[in-house]
C-alpha cells in the first residue's frame, strides 16, 4: 500500500542530522578558516509512512539508520529537516507537548537489556507510560499491566520479577508492552531483534506482526536482517551513508532491486538451498567515513557499474510506480 | 545479598559490631553510662582503671567511662549529621550539573573545584575559627568540605546513567526530566553513594575529633572523643595513661571501623561483581 495513496500518519522531510566534530581537529579546522567538520550521520532523508503500513528501513551498520530514529522521537534534535506526525509538527514542538505526543509515538529499543532499568519491575517498568499519560487508578493500571504482559506472551507473573531474572527473549517482550502500553498509533522499533537469538527472532516477528494488526498501529521497522524485512514490512527504504538510495513495495523491491547497492545487499542474503548459484555482486572496499562523503552518488568509488556521470549529484527518482531510486544509471 | 557476603568477611564483620557497639552505645547513653558524665567526685580524681571505674577518671574524679559513651553520642550525631546534609547538598548539585550539563555544569564544577582547592581541614579550622565553634558550625564546616565528594561522584554517574539506553526509555515513556533524574537515574547512582558515604562517616569523625583537640570544636564541658585526648595528652609523662588511651582508641577503633565497612561495601557493589549477588 503506497504512502501516497493515502494520508500519510508519519512523514519525515529533509532530515539532516550532523554531530560536530570536537576535539583538537575542530580546533584546527576553525584556524585554518574552515568551517568545523561533522559526521553526518543522516543526510536528507525523507519518507513517509501511511497509517497501518509497516515501513522496514534497512542498511549496514553505520549508515544512519538509528538516528533517523533517534531523530523521529527528538531523543537527538535533528540539524534540519521536518518530521510530521498525524497533523503536528513534532520538530518544533516544545517539551510539553512533545511529550504528550510520546503517548502516541513510541519505541522499541536495540538492546533488550540495557533499555531496561535495572532497578524496576517489569511491573512497573510497563506501567510507567500509563502512569505519565493515563489518570488511570492504581487497580485500573495494574489490570492494564496484566493485559498488555498477556499480549506479548508474558505471564502476569512476572511482573514482580526484575530485568536480571528474566531471559533475553521475555526482556524483549517486556520492552514491546511498555511500548504498546498506551496504545500507540505508531511505533519506531529499532532493530528489535538483533540481540535476539535466530531461533527466537521469528517469534519476536511474528509477534510484532500480530501486535500491529490487532492494534492497528504503525510502524517504522529498522533493520539490517532483510528475512524479517522482507517478511514484516509492507514497504522497504533501503539507506546508504546517510541517504535513501531505494524504496519500493517490498515485494517489488524484492523482486527487482534496481540500485547496485540493493542489488549487492540482497546478494549478501544467504539461500537456504546449496544447489541455487547466483552471482554474489560484490562492493569494492569499505564503506566512505561519514566524515568525507564523496560528491555525487555516495556509492561510486565501490560501484562496479561506476560511470563518469556518477559524480553528478543524484537525487531520489521515481523509475516505476512506486519505485524510487537514486541512480543514475537506472 | 551483600550483608550476607559482608558478614562472611571476619574483618569487615568485626568492623561492622564495632560500629553497631558505638552507634547503640551512643544512642542509649544515659541508660549504658554508669555514671554522670559531668558528676565531679574529688575522692577518686585520677583513679586509674579499676572495677568501680573500668576506664579510671579524670583530675576532677568523673568516671571516663561514661564520658567516652556520652562522648560517642556528640561525634556520631556531628558526624552523621555532616554527611547527611552533605550527600543531600552534593547529590543534588552533582546530578543537575551531570544531567543538565553546560553552564550548569560549569558553573557547580568550578564551585566545587574553588572549595577543593583548600585542603578540607584547613577549610573547617577556618570556618569554625570565623563562625565560631559552636556544635552546629563544625556541622557546617565538615558537611561543606565533604560536599565536593559526593557532587564530583553523582555528577559522574550521572553522565554515565545519562547516555544508557534505559534512560532513552524513560524519556520516550514521557518522563518529565525531573523524573527520569529521580526514578531513573538516581537510583542506579545509589550503591557508590553508600560507599562514599560510609567512607566519608570515618573521616567527618576524624576531623570533629581533630578540630576538638585543637580546641576549635566541641567544646567543654560536653565530651568529645578528640578534645578528651587533647586533655588527656598532659598526663601523658606523669603516668595517668588511661586519660589519652581510651579516648583515643575510641577514635582509631571508630574511624577504622568505618574505612573497612565502607572498603568492603566498594567490593561488594562493584557493578561487575553485581551479577554475582
């Protein structure tokens, strides 16, 4: 289901994040006369997300997709860009209100473990949200507990029990019910099962999954595990060094990828069955420091179809319906 | 559990009775102490240690016995005292520097490093010398030089706490920054807190005693471990012993008492030995 369609519940416009280098080398750059330098962590990046979807955000390690998320819930304040949620500017929103709009707008954590307080009980710890959003009693709120626990498989046992006698896979789980506690139209989940273990990762997908339909939420769903990807998300922005370099449908992102970069990263995926061959497309080197990013398309000192117009600047096009790609050569 | 682990240690367990003897001893005083502390009896005067006077008596006869516990009561409520407003003062000051950061941070830090600067027992001598050495301006002057500890300390953690993930949590959860200042990361600074604390006891205890002896503390007739030993001194060359050594003894034992508790309690909360509890 194409954004487009469709009112979009989240749209993200522009964003830029970029964390100032400090330290001896600013010093430097600013008595050579040069403007400090930064990491650009993301640079320019601009989706949307229609109500109901789930939008799987993928790439390496390193490529800027956390602080997109990060930048989303204002955890950091973006350099510049413009995040819409429902009809409200969550960018220029001011403490209070933002932190009302947090009822509606949640996240789930990498680590299971460390976005856990080691110091509170499950209990606790999942009803906090109901605490700063509800004025519901102490007895309305511990119902609510024992029914979001109930929801993501949790016995209302454990929630006297602490973060340290819990197992990775209940930690998890205690971290989707604090973040489905209130009911939230749209949650960011932020490579939520890459602490997990493989065996426990597809029941945590098929959770999710579960969860988004039955409380009709959305989601963004950042990732670098294409399979969950490919199985959860409805549509697929594929980043690279700070920008958006595909996006389509999954399936059809799936079916044609047309960036070289998608191409080589869907190549990385290992098929289960030793008899398939196919042509592994490799990337040359590594991955340009955010620091110096090259000009025109990021990908073209490592681009095997690399061509003199790549160091043109390129920008997100649309090649089929719903299709976007930043290629010049597509 | 850590008291578990804590009493396994028979150094650590004995420091901790020495420091259980003291705190009931001062607490009951009245009713432990077998005599007046400030009840002169001219028949005994320097008595030396016998049945009816375990601890011997002083030039006007009163029973040191009593006076030591009576004594215990005035350095462990200045001490306790001390610390309490210090660790109040300092946490809160360490943890908005720590949590708020720029000219916050700025601004308590240099605060804290311009009162460091001092040696601390220098800065209580003039504090006490300035204000004058009633009870309550020697609490000031040691709950003043022990703030620095605890702002440096909390302002510490609180840059770690800051940046877990937890405390990302409890922001995107819709804590106000108070709150997740308060139930989030203070909480986790809590155990060095402890340790800090005990610790800091033993040397508040040693600087009432050491501003005492000097004449700058406590003040006769209230009885106070240090100025006891400072009285007791004289009498060192012409024989009356028990006048400097029990007093004395009371601080090492007290102060030694609180350095190996507060030692053990540094081992036992040591986050890498949490997983082991």
């Amino acid at each position: 289901m194409p954004s487009r369609w469709r009112v979009a519940l989240l749209s993200v416009e522009g964003l830029v994040k970029h964390f100032p280098l400090g330290g001896a080398r600013a010093w430097l750059d600013r008595l050579g006369g040069q403007a400090p330098r930064s990491v650009r962590a993301v640079d320019g990046v601009s989706f949307a997300v229609a109500p109901g979807e789930t939008l799987g955000l993928v790439g390496e390690s390193g490529c800027g997709k956390s602080t997109v998320a990060r930048s989303i819930l204002r955890l950091v304040e973006p350099t510049a860009g413009r995040v819409t949620f429902g009809d409200v500017n969550l960018t220029t929103l001011s403490a209070e209100p933002l932190r009302r709009q947090r009822r509606d707008l949640q996240m789930v954590f990498q680590d299971p473990t460390a976005s856990l307080n080691p110091r509170l009980s499950v209990g606790r710890t999942v009803e906090e949200p109901l605490r700063r959003h509800t004025t519901l009693g102490t007895g309305e709120r511990r119902a609510r507990v024992a029914e979001v626990l109930a929801q993501v498989g949790l016995g209302p046992e454990l929630a006297g029990r602490y973060s340290h006698e819990l197992s990775g896979g209940q930690r998890q789980r205690v971290n989707f019910a604090r973040a489905i506690a209130t009911r939230p139209r749209f949650v960011v989940l932020d490579e939520p099962t890459s602490a997990l273990d493989v065996s426990l990762r597809a029941r945590a997908i098929l959770l999710l999954d579960e969860l988004r339909a039955t409380l009709g939420m959305t989601y963004l769903f950042i990732s670098h595990d294409l399979a969950s990807v490919k199985y959860l998300a409805h549509r697929v922005a594929v980043m690279y060094l700070g920008t958006i370099v595909e996006e389509a449908s999954t399936a059809e992102l799936f079916a044609r990828p047309l960036h070289p970069y998608t191409r080589a990263l869907l190549s990385a995926v290992p098929v289960p069955d030793p008899d398939v061959r196919r042509a592994r497309i490799v990337l040359a080197g590594e991955v340009p420091s955010p620091i110096d990013i090259p000009g025109g398309c990021r990908l073209r000192g490592r681009c095997p179809l690399a061509q003199p117009v790549c160091a043109e600047p390129v920008t997100l096009r649309e090649v089929a319906p719903a299709h976007r790609v930043a290629c010049h050569l597509v | 559990m850590p008291w578990r682990r804590l009493a396994r240690n028979r150094l650590s367990f004995a420091a901790l009775g020495a420091i259980l003897v003291v705190t009931v001893a001062a607490l009951l005083a009245p009713w432990l102490a077998p005599y007046d502390p400030d009840e002169p009896d001219a028949a005994v005067a320097l008595a030396s240690v016998s049945v009816r006077h375990p601890l011997g008596t002083d030039l006007y006869g009163r029973d040191q016995l009593s006076r030591l516990i009576h004594a215990g009561r005035v350095d462990l409520l200045v001490a306790l005292s001390a610390t309490a407003i210090a660790l109040t003062l300092g946490a809160t000051l360490g943890a908005a520097a720590g949590y708020r950061g720029g000219w916050v941070d700025h601004l308590v830090m240099r605060g804290v490093d311009a009162v460091m600067a001092f040696p601390a027992f220098i800065l209580a001598l003039a504090i006490t010398a300035a204000l004058g050495n009633s009870t309550a301006n020697v609490v000031a002057a040691i709950a003043l030089t022990h703030v620095p500890i605890y702002t440096r300390l909390i302002r510490g953690e609180m840059l770690k706490a800051r940046e877990t993930e937890y405390a990302e949590a409890a922001r995107t959860v819709g804590n106000r920054p108070h709150q997740i200042v308060l139930y989030h990361l203070f909480p986790n600074c809590v155990p060095p807190l402890i340790v800090q604390a005990t610790l800091a006891m033993g040397f508040a205890i040693l600087t009432v005693a050491a501003l005492s002896f000097i004449g700058l503390g406590i003040q006769p007739p209230q009885s106070e471990w240090g100025q006891m030993t400072a009285e007791g001194a004289g009498y060192v060359v012409s024989g009356e012993w028990w006048l400097v050594l029990f007093p004395g003894f009371a601080i090492m034992l007290t102060v030694l008492a609180f350095n190996l508790v507060g030692d053990t309690l540094r081992d036992l909360l040591d986050p890498r030995m949490r997983g082991v509890r």
